[in-house]
C-alpha cells in the first residue's frame, strides 16, 4: 500500500514538475519562474486554453521562445488571476455595503419611531393637560432624544470603520489593475497599457488640437545576445533599456514594453523635434554604457537601440501613427541600426513614395 493521499499529491507535484523542466529544455524555453509557471500549469492540465496555445506554437514552429511565454501567461494565466482577485475584492465590497444599508435602515427606523413619539406628544399637548403630564411628555422627549443620539453615535462609528475598510479595498483593488498592466520584468507599461494610452492620448490631442509624438524603440541584435549569453542576459538587456528611458523621459509620457524587445513611448503635447531629441537621448545613454554580465563580471560590450519617430497627423488613428513610427524604426535597422529617423526625414520620405509607386 502506498502513501497518503499527501504523500501521493507531493509525488504528484515532483512528476509534473520534472516533466515541465524536460519541456522547457526540449522546446528552447529559458528556466525562468514565469517560464516554469506556464510550462507546469500544461503539464498539469490545469487550463486548457494553456494546452491549446503550446500545441498550436509548437506544431507552427517547433519552438517555444520567452516572447510566447509571456505572450501565453499574459493571455491566460495573468488575466484570469486579475479577475479572481477583482471578483474576490468585490464581494468584499458588496458585503460593507449590505452592512452599510443595514446600518442606515437602523437609523431611518430610529428616526421615523422618534418623529411618531413626536407626532404623539404634540397631540396630546393640543388636547389641553396639566402641568404633571407636561411634565411627562418632556421626559419622555428627553428619553427618545438620547436614543437617538446613541443610535446616531454608533452609526457614525461603524460608518468610519467601513470608510477605512472600503477605501483598503479599493486600494487593493487599484494594485491589482496596476498589475494587470505592467510589466513586470521591466516595472513600465505593458502592451495592454501602451495600447489603452496611445487611443487615449490620440483622442485627447484631436479634442485640444495639441501635438503628439510616438517614438518607437527596437534593441539591435537582441536575439544574438540571448543565443550567446542566456536569457538571464537578455533580460539585463531589457531592463537596462525601460531604466534609460525612465531617466530621460519626462513624467507625463508612458513609457511601455509591448513587444518581446520592443518598446514604445507616448509623449503627449510634444512636437517631432521634440521627441526626437527625447529618442537620441535614450538612445545615445543606452549606447554609452558597458553591459557585465554579473555571473562572472565579463563585459559584453555596447547595446544599440533602433529609434523611430512619428508625429500625429491629420486624420491619423491610433494604428497609423503606431504603423508610420513602426516603419521609421525598420528604416532606422536597414540604414544601419543605432540610429533615430523620423517621418519627415528624407529617407523615410522617399521610402514612403517608392511604396505609393508601387501600390
């Protein structure tokens, strides 16, 4: 006979969690705890949409790279765990208010048997009495006024309670959204976020006629870092891009990670030359610091970022204006990469009449 229905759980969970390393080696995956979340979660079955988009990569490409792990745990694990949060939060909420009600209920009743007591003693003193029942009445007055009070006091009391309940609820409830739309290799915006923004910022500058520059950035020769070095290195790579741009970027831009190591950046109320001096101050700090690889302290050289640029134009959509920047960035690697172009650079230009040529 074996052992418990524990001990059978625990072998469980060292069978699934060897056979999920094997996965991440077989189909190139690094051993990251993201990584080992998603490829332990097919593993164990616990989500068939999981199974569903590791079959499907794989038969398309016989790999599954760190980009489509974290395409996978955004889709399908992250977004469900926000939701479990959010619903958990807000039956939360939905019982402090029942209580609030139930609460105020009390009072309403208090109040209405206060304004009955009244009603009745005004009564009685229209109908003519002594002295001694006067008396009486305002006694008792005096009785149904301070249970009043009492209820009122202890109303206010547990009203502020339920405030500071309420207010930690909806803060939880903000950290979890938060999260929800963040990186969290690099700490900026995710794609989610970037997109959401880039709507909002582009609908805000048509309203306010003011200007808007998207700046699009790609990291030269990324792939050949984490083939040479691991994606342990590669993750240095990402995160020291997202920490220049926190430094030379003012506060009321987004700055994002939508794209394996692409990033963008929305500068709101700020013209072309503007964020193109932006771009060539990221790119010029990314470019002038040494990468140490921190395992052995070996200096890997320089990183160089691709930089394209764009300025809304009339009758752009948040797509075009990500397309034109997109484009300026490609450009910016078919020139040569470590490089900034914009859309009105002669060679974006002229790319963009040849392609009207041709169509």
């Amino acid at each position: 006979m074996s052992g418990s229905l524990v001990d059978f759980d625990v072998d469980r969970t060292y069978t699934i969690a060897q056979r999920a390393l094997e996965l991440m080696k077989s189909y190139g995956s690094s051993a990251s705890p993201r990584s080992y979340e998603v490829w332990y979660t097919y593993v164990a079955g616990y989500k068939p949409a999981v199974n569903d988009a590791i079959k499907r990569l794989a038969a398309e490409s016989g790999k599954i790279d760190d980009n489509a792990i974290e395409t996978i745990h955004a889709q399908h694990i992250a977004s469900e765990r926000f939701g479990e949060e959010a619903e958990k939060t807000g039956a939360v909420v939905v019982s402090e208010i029942g209580q609030v009600m139930e609460m105020l209920d009390m009072a309403l009743g208090s109040t209405r048997k206060y304004g009955q007591s009244l009603d009745a003693f005004a009564a009685d003193l229209s109908d003519g009495v002594d002295r001694n029942r006067v008396r009486e009445i305002v006694a008792s007055l005096v009785l149904a006024t301070k249970d009043v009070r009492a209820t009122n006091e202890t109303l206010e009391s547990r009203l502020r309670e339920t405030r500071g309940e309420i207010e930690g609820l909806r803060e939880s409830l903000e950290a979890v959204r938060m999260e929800s739309l963040t990186d969290p290799l690099t700490g900026i915006a995710n794609r989610k976020h970037f997109e959401e923004m880039l709507v909002k910022s582009l609908d805000q500058a048509l309203v306010e006629r003011s200007p808007l520059a998207l700046i699009v950035i790609d990291i030269d020769n990324f792939k050949r870092f984490n083939d040479t070095y691991g994606h342990l290195t590669g993750d240095q790579v990402l995160r020291l891009v997202s920490m220049t741009m926190r430094e030379q970027i003012k506060a009321k831009s987004t700055l994002a990670r939508f794209g394996g190591e692409e990033f963008g950046i929305i500068m709101p109320d700020t013209l072309l030359d503007v964020a193109k001096a932006a771009a060539e101050r990221v790119r010029t700090s990314v470019m002038s610091r040494e990468l140490i690889k921190r395992s052995t302290s070996e200096s890997l050289g320089k990183v160089t970022i691709s930089v394209g640029v764009a300025a809304m134009r009339k009758g752009d959509t948040a797509v075009s204006l990500l397309e034109r920047a997109d484009q300026c960035m490609f450009l910016a690697k078919r020139l040569g990469r470590n490089r900034t172009v914009t859309d009105i650079d002669p060679a974006f230009i002229k790319q963009s009449d040849s392609q009207s040529e041709v169509a």
